[in-house]
C-alpha cells in the first residue's frame, strides 16, 4: 500500500475532464485536508484502488462464510455468472456443493468461467447462452436448465447494462437498451421460473442484486435507476404474492464494487473512485466475495424464513450521503473549537 498525492486523468483525450475534476479535488484538497496522508491508493494487477487509513478497521473478510456442503443437492441459475459479480456468486456456490446453470449473452466467457470454476469446485458449472431481453431465448435456455439439470432451487437475477449518460443525450433506444436487460429481462426469467416451478410444485429462493440509487434515484444514470427500482417492486410484491408457493424473494443493493463491467462504464478514467471513496464511511470499496458470501446466505436454507428483504450493502456509503450535516466530519478539532464558541456565544433568537 503506498500513499499517493491526488493525480489527474492521464491523457489528453480526458483534458476537459481532469480539469473539472481536479477542481473537485482540489476543493477538497482545501477544505477537508483530503491529501497525501488520507489516501491510500493500492495497486494490484494493473488496477488502483483507493482506501482510507481507517478502513483497516474494516478489513475484507473474503473465506467462505457457510459450512461445506450447504449447498449440495441445490441447482443454482446465475444470470450474468460468466463475469464480475455473477462470477464471484458462482464460485461461491460452487464451492458449497451446488450444481450451478450460468446464463449470459456471451457463450465463450461463459463456458470459459464454468470450466475455471468447476475444476477448481469439482462440482458442475453448465453455461447455457441466453439474451435476457428476449422472452423466448430465455424459456429456451430454461429449457435447457431442465435437461441438464432440472429446476433450480436458487435464482439470482444478476445480469444488468448500464452507462453514465447526461439524459439529455440518451436516445431511446438507449434507454431501451438498460430497461430491457434490468427490468424485462428480471421479469422474464422470474415469471419463466416461476410458472415452471409452480406447476411442479418446487420452493426455490429467488434473490435480485439492484443498487443503492434504486431508492434514491440518481441522475446520469436514469435508465438504469429506473429500472432497478421496478426490479425491487417486482420482488417485494411476489414475496407477498408467492410465498403460498414455496417461493422466496430478497435483493441486495450493493454499494460500488470494483469490476471490469461496472467500472468501465461508471468511472471510464477512474477519476471518481476518489472521491467516492472520501464518502463511504468504512474507507473502501466491497470486495466480491463478500457479495458473494451474502447471497449465498441469503439463498439458503439457513435464510428460510427471509422474504421480503431488500439489504443494503455498501460500506456505510448511502446513509453518509443521506444525512444533511454528514459533511461536518471534515471539520478538525479547532474549527469545531472556533465553532462552539460562536454557537455558545450567540444569545437570543
Ligand atoms: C462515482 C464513481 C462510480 C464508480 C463505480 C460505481 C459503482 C456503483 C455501481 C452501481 C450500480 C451499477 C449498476 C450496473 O448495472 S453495473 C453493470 C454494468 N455492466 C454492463 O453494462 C454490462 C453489459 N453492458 C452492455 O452490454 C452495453 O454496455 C449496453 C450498452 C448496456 C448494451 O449493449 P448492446 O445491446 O450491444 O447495446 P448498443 O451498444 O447497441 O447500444 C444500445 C443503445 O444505447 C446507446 N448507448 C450505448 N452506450 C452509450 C453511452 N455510453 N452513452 C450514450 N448512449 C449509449 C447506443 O448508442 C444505442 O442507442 P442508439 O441505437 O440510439 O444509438
Ligand atoms: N459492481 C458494482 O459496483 C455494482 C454492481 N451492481 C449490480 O451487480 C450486478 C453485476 O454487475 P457487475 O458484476 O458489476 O458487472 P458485469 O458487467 O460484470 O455483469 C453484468 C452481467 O450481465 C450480463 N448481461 C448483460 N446483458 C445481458 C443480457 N441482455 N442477457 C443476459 N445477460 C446479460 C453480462 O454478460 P454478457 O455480456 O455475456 O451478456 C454480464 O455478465 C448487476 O446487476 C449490477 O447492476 C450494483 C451495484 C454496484
């Protein structure tokens, strides 16, 4: 770990936007003494990744959380499993026994995680090619599922899009495009699933994965705002309405996570890790094994009796940007000195 004095984007291409940001910065460079000393910046496998001294109060813990063995006899179908988050939930599940069915666009990532993770698991890892935007592919690859393995007793609807977008720019199909993966495309597999499973009478738990925003909404990212709290009304209502079924249903809102999918299109120069990191009360980024290790619990039968759940996930970050007067914890000693004895000073109204 070596400290690092804040930079600026690295390329002419991204001028306009170092110059912007290295405002940002800078005033916080001023203001919060934000410098050298607070910002730690780890580097690994080519990557930057930006900590606070403090989070080492918070130290990953990234083992497997459940016994061995929770998971065997379990089918587990992973929408977007070939990558990032998917990949890490996978590897989990794997590990704890379950046969799982991963689904995405993209056969040859697929098939090349499955046999990473299966060999080193020794349990089964199918990938099965599926565009979730399209209701008949997806019944199509259920169809699969079911001759490969059966019907699944875990499905995580994992797959998303996004891009960090001025709405004033986003065509049409752009939106089209997120709010057809996010939201169609979790109700098409849910729905598909779902009658299936009614009409052989087989519980299963069912667990989304949206993202803080989906409460709050946030700008540049509207499509997929949208989307991801249409997929959390999804939930919470077939929790109510299928429970006589057997069936489950939580989500997770996870905070920022470092992976090449979300970063890529979130944070394109890495810019504003920084200052993200500078908001999330436990200094750091989550790590995927610790999603992991929460959907695996959460998808178990040690969560049976959780239905409804929506778990927020991020390291603190969501309630430190809620709170009005958050911002004062860059105020230092002295000036909270100078500032109590104004406030102490002051008589009347
Ligand atoms: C402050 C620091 C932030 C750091 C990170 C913060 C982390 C917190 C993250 C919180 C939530 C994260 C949520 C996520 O979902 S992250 C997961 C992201 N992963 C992916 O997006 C993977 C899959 N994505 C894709 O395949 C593509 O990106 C896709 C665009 C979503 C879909 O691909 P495809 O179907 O091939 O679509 P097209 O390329 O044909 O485009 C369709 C449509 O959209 C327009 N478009 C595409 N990109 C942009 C862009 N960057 N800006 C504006 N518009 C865009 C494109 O032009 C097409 O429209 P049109 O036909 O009108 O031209
Ligand atoms: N990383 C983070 O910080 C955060 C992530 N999240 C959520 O976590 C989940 C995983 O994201 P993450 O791992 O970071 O990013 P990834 O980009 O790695 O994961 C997205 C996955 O979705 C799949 N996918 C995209 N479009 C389709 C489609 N039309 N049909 C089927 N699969 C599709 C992709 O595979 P393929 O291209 O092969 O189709 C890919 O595997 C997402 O729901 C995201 O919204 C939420 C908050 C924070």
């Amino acid at each position: 770990m070596v400290p690092v004095s804040v930079g600026q984007a690295g390329n002419v291409s991204g001028l306009l936007l170092s110059l912007i940001l290295s405002e940002q910065v800078q005033n916080r460079t001023d203001s919060v003494d934000f410098g050298p000393s607070q910002l730690w910046c780890h580097r690994f496998a080519g990557l930057r990744s930006y900590a606070t001294p403090h989070s080492q109060f918070f130290a990953p813990s990234e083992g497997i959380m459940l016994p061995a063995g929770s998971y065997n006899n379990k089918v587990a179908f992973i929408t977007g499993g070939g990558t990032g988050l998917g990949r890490a939930m996978t590897g989990v599940l794997s590990q704890l026994g379950a046969q799982c069915v991963i689904a995405s666009r993209k056969l040859e990532v697929l098939q090349q995680t499955a046999t990473e993770i299966s060999s080193q698991t020794g349990n089964k890892v199918h990938a099965v090619q599926c565009d979730v935007r399209d209701p008949q592919a997806v019944s199509r690859c259920v169809d699969q599922m079911v001759e490969l393995t059966g019907l699944p007793d875990v499905i995580i609807n994992n797959a998303a899009g996004n891009f960090i977008c001025p709405s004033e720019r986003l065509s049409a199909n752009g939106w089209k495009s997120i709010t057809d993966i996010v939201l169609n495309g979790t109700a098409f597999v849910t729905l598909e699933l779902g009658k299936r499973l009614i009409q052989n009478q087989k519980g299963a738990s069912f667990l989304a994965i949206t993202t803080i925003y989906a409460e709050s909404g946030s700008g540049f990212v509207v499509p997929s705002a949208s989307a991801k709290a249409g997929v959390e009304a999804l939930y919470k209502s077939l929790a109510a309405e299928w429970g006589r079924y057997g069936h489950r249903f939580n989500i997770i809102q996870p905070g920022p996570i470092r992976t090449k999918g979300a970063f890529s299109r979130l944070d394109p120069t890495g810019t504003f890790e920084k200052s993200m990191i500078g908001r999330i009360p436990t200094g750091r980024l989550g790590k995927p094994a610790e999603l992991a290790n929460l959907a695996a619990y959460l998808s178990s039968d040690y969560a049976s009796w959780m239905s409804g759940a929506v778990i927020r996930f991020d390291g603190g970050e969501y309630v430190s940007m809620a709170g009005e007067f958050n911002e004062l914890r860059k105020v230092t000693d002295d000036q909270w000195k100078m500032l109590e004895t104004m406030i102490r000073s002051t008589k009347g109204s």
